[in-house]
C-alpha cells in the first residue's frame, strides 16, 4: 500500500499520473476492497463482491480467513460460504500432492495406474476434430480394432464423460499431460451448441446429451478457468432451466411433462456444481429435483427411474439377462447429501443400506437367466453416494469397486486401458463410456471433496 505525502503537483507529469490509474490492482489491493463490498447495502454490490473473490479462488483464502471475525454479520456469513465453496469448487484433490495423499488414504494399490492406462486409451481414441465418437471410435485404433460400438447419437454425452475422467485427475491445462485433448473436446462441445444453448441436435433423447455435455463444460471452467467457457456454459446451464418440468426435474426433451431419475442425475450434478462455483443456476432447480425423488422413492427407501415402486432402466433387449441393481437409489442418495441432507435421516441410512446389499462384481454370468450385475453406470453412481455417505459402508463398497475394476482392466492390443463393454448398458454406450466412467469410479478420492 501507498503512504501518502503532501507534495507540490508540478513533480507528477501528466503521464506518470495515468500510468498510476491505469495500472491493474494487485491481490493485496482487490481482496479486501472485495471483502469490504460484502457488507454493501446494495444486495447486488454484496452479490458481484461475492462472485469475484470466489472466482479468485484460493488466492482469496488468506484474506478470507483474516477477516472471518468481521463485526458485521452479514460479512461474516458471506465469508464462511465463499470458504467453503472455494475449498469445494478449486478442486483441492487433482492436485498432485493432495491427490497423492488422497489415494493412499482411500485408492489403495492399483488404482491411479488404472485411471493412467484408461486415460490414455481415451486419448488414443478420440477423433481429430475433439469428439470422442459413440459408433465409430474404432477410426483411431492402430494395434487391432477394438470391439464395443455405442450408439450412433451419443456422441456429446461420450464426449462429455471423456473429458469428465480427464478433467477429475487434474487435466485440461495446457501443460497437463492430456491438455491438448481436452481442449479439443472442449471446442467440439461448444462449436455443436445452438443459438438457444442446447449441446447436440434436438433429437431423440438429446437432454442426455446436453446434461452430461453442460456438466463438462462447468467443471472444465472452475477447473482451468478460461474465460472463453463461460458464456457457453452460461448459455448451456440456462437450457437445463427451459428444458426441466415446472416444479419437477427433466427428462429426454424440453419441459416434455415426464420426468426420469436418470437424466435429472446429469442436469442437477451440473447445476449444483455451478451454483458450488458461485455460477447463476435456474431458480427452483434443487427444489423440483428433491421433489422428484421424494415422489419416487417408495416406503423401503428405494427411490424408483420412472415412478415409485419400479426397480430401475433396462434397455429392452437386456431384460432377463442383467440382476437389477439400485442405480436410481445411488442417484437420490448421493444428491440428497449434495443438497444438504443429513447423513443421520433414516431415509439416507436406509438407501445405503440397499446399496450396500448390491455391491460391485465383475460376474461374467450374463444371458438369459442370468444374474450379471456388471453394471459401469450403476458402479459410477454408487460409487458417488457411498464416498458421500462415508463410514463402513463406503470402506465396503469401495473395496468390491476396486476388487470388480482393476484387475478386469484390458492390458493387451488396441483394448489396452479400457474395460470390454460386457455391461448392462454397452450396447448402448459402448467401450468408450464404461471406460470413462469406470475411470470416474477410480478418482473419486480425490475428484470431488466429500459434503461437509
């Protein structure tokens, strides 16, 4: 800061003066004017302030936490909020030295190599203008052609699951080992957004697609920071908004009436992300999706796809071949404690319950009359309630996890890294999504911090 002395005008030219104006503030000098705009009597003023020091991040924290006495309340309070999205939304956990201590806390022997291998299949695999393509990566195999085409539309969901597993272990900038492909995606997302914010053609199940892709593009955003994401992001959040059902969640169009546990899973983990990364977010969202699940979950604590009762999405051709698994359960648990549900409601106690009663296991007993529970989304979805949930249950589940993904990831030919997509859904998502999630399952120690 500047002591200021009472000297005769003449000496400062004219130019010096400007140069003075004109130079940007350093921290030293923007943070505490930012902290003090919190307590504005201006509720706009309070929110900008609010907005530009969580964009600061954790180059905010040591002046947060010096001033988190402050005599005004409403400072206070607005303090203690922005510490603690700034330690939920910077990702703390992708970085190398944390992540390390993380993994040896949680991850355990194997796999970090695993996300590595499946993180270089992906790469090798993605297409030269940034898509990772549904029904035709197989263009970028060089060993052998792999097995495992996905269905021909998906290509922004895939695309957005890909760059979720690169940006969950800290990649996206551009020294990182993967930048260059996540930029690609990135740009491939964005340049197939319409005028009205939708990701992806208007076709089909296409809120699949927009959800997953929105999701992608908030975390890439709190993660690298590139301003050039924003009003595309922007724009793609304000979509989710149009396309949820008054007072409800979403399903595979615009506002269509129904609802799906599946598809809302997408829109609310990206609009909870933003609102965690001080991003505006469609009013009433969290509240029409807590609706949604309480409106399907029956009275033993399973929470239904479709309505109350039922036990879950199969694709028709999969009937009777796969054991029905407690994915739209997982789905409620691990958003209840996202919005702030208490651990100790019976409701959440009993859905780890059932969860925990469905575990990870690579059984290759699929066909008719089979009872397969290989199931790369259910493992994805699971995985992200019992870490929220934590205790026993978690310590169980996540050594299944470990015990049904390492050891079954392919080490040989153009497959190296990836996992066969003998799974409930691989006709439909094919090798390129259960390996991206299958790599999700594997960072969440370090992915996402738990809901304190």
């Amino acid at each position: 800061m500047f002591r200021l002395v009472a000297l005769p005008l003449a000496l400062f030219p004219v130019a010096a003066l400007v140069a003075q104006e004109d130079r940007p503030e350093s921290l030293d000098q923007r943070v505490p004017r930012l902290i003090a705009r919190l307590g504005a009597d201006d509720f706009g003023a309070r929110e900008e302030a609010s907005r530009a020091l969580l964009e600061l991040g954790e180059d905010a924290i040591p002046f947060l936490e010096a001033a988190r006495d402050a005599g005004d309340p409403e400072v206070r309070q607005r303090i203690r909020l922005l510490l603690r999205r700034i330690a939920r939304t910077g990702f703390p956990g992708r970085k190398a030295e944390r992540r390390a201590e993380l993994l040896r806390l949680e991850g355990g022997e194997g796999t970090e190599e695993a996300v590595d291998r499946g993180l270089d299949w992906l790469a090798r695999h993605q297409s030269e203008g940034g898509l990772w393509d549904s029904d035709d990566f197989q263009a970028e195999c060089a060993v052998n052609t792999c097995s495992g085409r996905g269905t021909e539309w998906a290509d922004p969901a895939q695309t957005g699951l890909a760059l979720l597993a690169f940006l969950g272990a800290g990649h996206g900038r551009e020294d990182a080992a993967h930048g260059a492909a996540v930029r690609k995606g990135l740009a491939a997302l964005v340049e197939r957004q319409d005028d009205g914010g939708c990701i992806g053609p208007r076709t089909g199940h296409f809120l699949y697609n927009h959800a997953i892709a929105t999701l992608a593009l908030v975390d890439a955003f709190l993660l690298i920071g590139d301003e050039a994401l924003r009003a595309p992001m922007e724009k793609a959040i304000g979509f989710l908004g149009e396309a949820r059902n008054h007072d409800l969640a979403w399903r595979y169009g615009i506002a269509p009436g129904d609802n799906d546990t599946s598809v809302t899973s997408w829109a609310l983990a990206a609009v909870l992300l933003a609102q965690r990364g001080g991003i505006a977010v469609p009013e009433g969202a969290m509240a029409g999706a807590r609706n949604w699940f309480d409106s399907v979950t029956d009275a033993n604590f399973r929470t239904g796809y479709i309505q109350a009762g039922d036990t879950g999405a199969r694709l028709a051709s999969q009937l009777g071949k796969y054991a029905p698994v407690e994915s739209c359960t997982a789905i409620a648990l691990a958003s209840r404690i996202e919005m702030g549900a208490d651990r100790k409601d019976a409701l959440l106690a009993g859905q780890a319950d059932l969860i925990s009663n469905c575990l990870p296991e690579w059984d290759t007993n699929g066909g008719p009359g089979g009872t397969s529970r290989i199931d790369f989304y259910y493992w994805y979805q699971g995985t992200q309630a019992m870490f929220q949930y934590g205790g026993p249950r978690w310590e169980t589940w996540n050594a299944s996890l470990k015990t049904a993904l390492v050891p079954h990831q392919r080490r040989d030919g153009d497959e190296a890294g990836s996992w066969d997509p003998i799974d409930a859904w691989g006709s439909e998502g094919g090798r390129v999504a259960g390996t991206a999630l299958g790599v999700l399952a594997l960072e969440t120690y370090y992915r996402h911090p738990r809901v304190e």
